[in-house]
C-alpha cells in the first residue's frame, strides 16, 4: 500500500516539471513577454509587408527543453539549434503606385519643353532686318525759331532813372538788328529824347529865379553787339507756349546834349520773349557810361535806361526736310 502511494505521486510529479521546464525556457528567449500570455516560438513571426529594414529574428532552444521548433523554408536551422527568420527590406511596388508617379513625369517633361520653346522664342534672329530703300530725314532744330541770318527791328520807349534830379528824360529807340546765328547778333541803334523839368528845377526858378546847371540828352547812338546767355519757355494756361532769350550786350555810343556830343560806353542786359516765329518783345536795362559837360562844370555820369520794345524779324522758315 505504501508503495503504490509513493509511484502515483512519481508520476504525476514528471508532467509537472516537465511544463515547469518548458515555462523557464520561454522566459529567457523573450524575458519581456508577459508571465500570463502563450509561449511565442519562432516559427510563428512574421514580417510586415511595409517594413523598410531586414528583421532577424533568433531562437534558441536547449537539450533539456520540453518545445522542439522544427525548421521550415522561411526559419533554417543551424547545427547548434538556433534558427533565423529574414524578412525581405522593401516590398514590391504595386500598380497603383506606377499609375502615381506617371503624370508627374509627363507634367515635368511638359514645363520642360515649355521653357526650351520659350528660349528658342528669345534667341536674336541672325539674319539682319531688310534695307530700307528710301528715308526722308529731318533736322532737329535746337530751338523753335531759329535766328540765324535773319534781320529784324525794334520799335519802343525808355527812361532815365539817374542822371540830374531836375530832369525828366524819356526817349524813344528804334533798332536795327542782324542775327549772326542763334546767339549772336549785332544791332545799332538810336534814340531821341524828350526832356521837362521837375518839381525841383520849377521851385529853384520861382524862389531864386535861377536856372539849375544841367544838360539834357537830345538824341542817342551806339552800336552794340548781343549774346544770348539762355534760351528757354513758360506756359500762360494750357495751350499757350512762349519763348525767350536772356541776352547781354556792349559796344560803344555817343551821346548829345545840348552843350555837344561825347563819346560812351554802352551796356545792356534783359530778356527777349517771343511771340511765334517773327514778333518779339525786348526787356532790358541800359546802361551808359559818358563825361557829362555842362555850362560851369562837367563830370563822369552814368545813365540808367530801362526800355521796352516791341519788334519784328523777318525771314524764317517752318521745316527742313531731307530727301
């Protein structure tokens, strides 16, 4: 009876150490599986269709281990017991994935020949433009009226804002002008005047019944010759356009009075603006430089005239056309 008590608990003590043998080797192939899952043998793993690095996957197994994982055609095994699993890095590329990528490559080749037709566009011809048989050629006036060759006149007044306090001088001037080319020009010219006293000399005659010692000019004469130092335009409103020269000029005068005539120095500066092609209106300040004889004394005078005078030249023409 004993011994018969002791063979049953014989044997049922083997499949217990045999499962507890088995467990031990599971645990050290994978220590971190959890304790209350199924031993996982290698045979079993399989590779994901997208993974992108090989996989290798090792299984050892010893002598005393109750699980025998037999090789197969994807896990090989070696002599020593260990068995790899290979699993392929890429997999194949599908059609759906060609029919992707196809009209990318069509709209590359498209912008291609797109910008090499474009270039072709841009290139320079190399054959030269066709001659051209007959030209007309016009010249380029470098103002609007030209002055050169031309004569011309002036017609106008001026006054006397020097010279002796009991005068009043004003004149009229006539000038004839020939226009050397646009800037220069000679002009000689006179001038008549007319003299009155003034409030001065008409007290000194009812007080002291004397008559101021003073010379008044009878007539004027000099020959000048002109620069135009400027030529340029204003606008009056929208549609009108003037024309003007700023000019100087000198040469020698006489100047008569009613104790004789002497000789002067003449200078003149101001502005000429024109109006069309043939009127002007000249602006200036004369000056002339003279020795002054009276009846007792005589002395160096300068006679400060500003004038106004409106003139006309002659000649001119529209365009010049080349053929």
């Amino acid at each position: 009876m004993k011994y018969a008590i002791h063979r049953y608990i014989a044997t049922l003590a083997v499949p217990t150490l045999a499962l507890v043998t088995a467990a031990s080797a599971t645990e050290r192939v994978n220590p971190n599986a959890p304790t209350d899952s199924a031993p996982v043998s290698s045979a079993a793993v399989a590779a994901p269709e997208s993974a992108v690095a090989p996989v290798t996957t090792t299984t050892t197994t010893s002598a005393s281990s109750a699980t025998t994982v037999a090789p197969t055609a994807s896990t090989p095994a070696t002599e020593n017991g260990t068995q790899t699993a290979t699993v392929p890095a890429t997999a194949p590329a599908t059609a759906s994935d060609s029919a992707a990528s196809t009209p990318t490559a069509a709209k590359t080749l498209d912008s291609t020949s797109s910008l090499e037709n474009q270039l072709a566009e841009l290139q320079t011809p190399t054959r030269p433009p066709a001659g051209v048989t007959r030209e007309k050629m016009y010249v380029v006036q470098s103002r609007y009226n030209p002055l050169a060759k031309r004569f011309g006149f002036d017609l106008g007044a001026s006054r006397n804002f020097s010279g002796s306090s009991y005068l009043n001088m004003t004149q009229m001037n006539l000038d004839l002008r020939y226009h050397l080319s646009d800037r220069w020009d000679l002009a000689l010219g006179g001038s008549y005047g007319f003299n009155s006293f003034t409030s001065d000399a008409d007290r000194l005659m009812a007080e002291q019944g004397m008559l101021p010692d003073t010379a008044y000019v009878k007539n004027r004469a000099h020959l000048l010759i002109g620069y135009n130092i400027f030529y340029g335009k204003f606008r009056l409103g929208m549609d009108n356009t003037f024309y003007f020269d700023q000019y100087v000029a000198v040469g020698p005068g006489i100047v008569t009075t009613q104790f004789g005539s002497a000789s002067a120095g003449v200078a003149d500066v101001g502005f000429v603006f024109w109006a069309g092609r043939h009127g002007n209106v000249r602006l200036g300040v004369q000056n002339e430089f003279f020795n002054e004889k009276r009846l007792k004394s005589s002395s160096f005078e300068r006679h400060t005239l500003a004038h106004l005078d409106i003139g006309y030249t002659f000649g001119g023409s529209k365009e010049i056309e080349y053929q």
